[in-house]
C-alpha cells in the first residue's frame, strides 16, 4: 500500500533528526522538498540519494494532484520542509489533506519542531497552550491580537528577526508591557538564546541588541 510520509527534519542540530526519518526517506520513491537545494544538503550529508521534487507554498495547488496520482500508483512519498514538521507553519497540510480524501495512508512521524522547546524552555505554563505561528504581515494581524486579548492559555508565535520588536511592542500594547514573556532564537543551534521578562523588558533588549536569527515567542495567557 502506498503511503504519504510527513517526515520533520531538524530545525538546527543534525543530530535530532532520528533513525526513523532517515530510514524512511532512504526508502521513499519520492521526496517533496520545501527547497530543493537545502533539503539536498541534508540528504547529502547522511548519504541520502532519491529523487526529490519541488513543493512549496507557490506551487502546492498545482502540485497535489500529480502527487495523489502517484501516490494512487503505489509509490511512497515522503514530504520534508526546510526545518522542523510539515505543516506547521511550512507546507504539509494541503498534500495531506487531498491524501486522506483519496484514502492514501498519511503517517506523520514524531520529530524535531521549534515551538516545542521554546514553549518548555520558556519557564510559562505549557500544560495548555495555543499555538498561532505567524501572525497576518499587515491585514487582520491587529484583529488577530484583538482576538488572543482574553487568552489565558500561554500563546506560542513564530516571527521573522527583522519584525521582533515590532512584534513584541504590538504585543504589550494589547497584552499590557507587564505581562510575562518569552523570546526563543536560533533553537538547537550554535548561537541558540532564551530571554525572558515582562514584554516591556524584552522590547528594551531586542532594541538594545538587534535580532537575528528563527525567533519564537512564548506570551503568557491572561490570569484567569
């Protein structure tokens, strides 16, 4: 039986990604890449060689039928993202979706993902939490926050560098500059960073030092 294998490669450490992962995508008849060429890198490097094929938020709608087709044919495919799970935040669930209407097997494997360790590394409550990724750039991002207002799980959201204290002084004007908060860089690699404060006191050191890096940031829930 064919079957869609939704597989998370590490979001920095080579060494996260597990025996699992790498047996699965030995023995794939294809793999769906985010970026051909960083995902090319990965199998390099643990002597991986199968034929991949571009997917990506800009051509997934016109992919997923000539995927489900061969998935249909038997072949097993396997889809991976430039980091961390597909589908979340990365593309994964469209693919997904149409295999399961075709009643093609999806397995998604456990693995390797950024909100996970920012959320326990955070020292807020993760027992329940939400998670919103990215927030709109522009339209709707002010009534999305409108919305989180009366939250009281912790909040879990992805940000580009160049938009954290954006991000971070949007967030206290709604949240109030008191509440509780964590920022995430850079996570399981290298220059890997965790600071934590009230939103007032990370706005003040994201401005003092400027951002780089895959950033996640953990909001305290409203007290309920």
């Amino acid at each position: 039986m064919s079957t869609l294998y939704l597989v998370p490669t590490p979001v920095g450490n080579l060494e996260d990604i597990t025996a699992r992962a790498l047996r699965v995508l030995r023995e794939a008849d294809l793999i769906l890449a985010e970026d051909t060429r960083t995902s090319g890198n990965l199998l390099r490097h643990f002597d991986i060689r199968r034929p991949m094929l571009s997917y990506h938020k800009f051509n997934e709608h016109g992919t997923v039928e000539g995927v489900v087709r061969r998935l249909l044919a038997g072949e097993t495919i396997a889809v991976v993202s430039d980091a961390g799970t597909p589908g979340i935040s990365d593309p994964g669930f469209l693919v997904a979706r149409e295999a399961v209407k075709a009643g093609v097997e999806v397995v998604t494997l456990p693995g390797a993902t950024a909100m996970v360790p920012a959320l326990v590394s955070s020292g807020l409550p993760c027992d329940r939490f939400c998670f919103e990724g990215f927030l709109p750039q522009k339209k709707g991002r002010q009534t999305r926050l409108e919305a989180l207002r009366e939250e009281t799980r912790t909040m879990v959201f992805y940000e580009s560098p160049h938009r954290v204290v954006k991000a971070l002084t949007q967030f206290a004007e709604v949240f109030t500059p008191e509440r509780r908060a964590s920022v995430s860089r850079e996570i399981s690699k290298v220059h890997e960073e965790t600071v934590r404060g009230t939103l007032a006191e990370l706005i003040a050191h994201f401005t003092e030092h400027d951002p780089r890096g895959e950033f996640v940031i953990v909001v305290a829930g409203k007290d309920s």
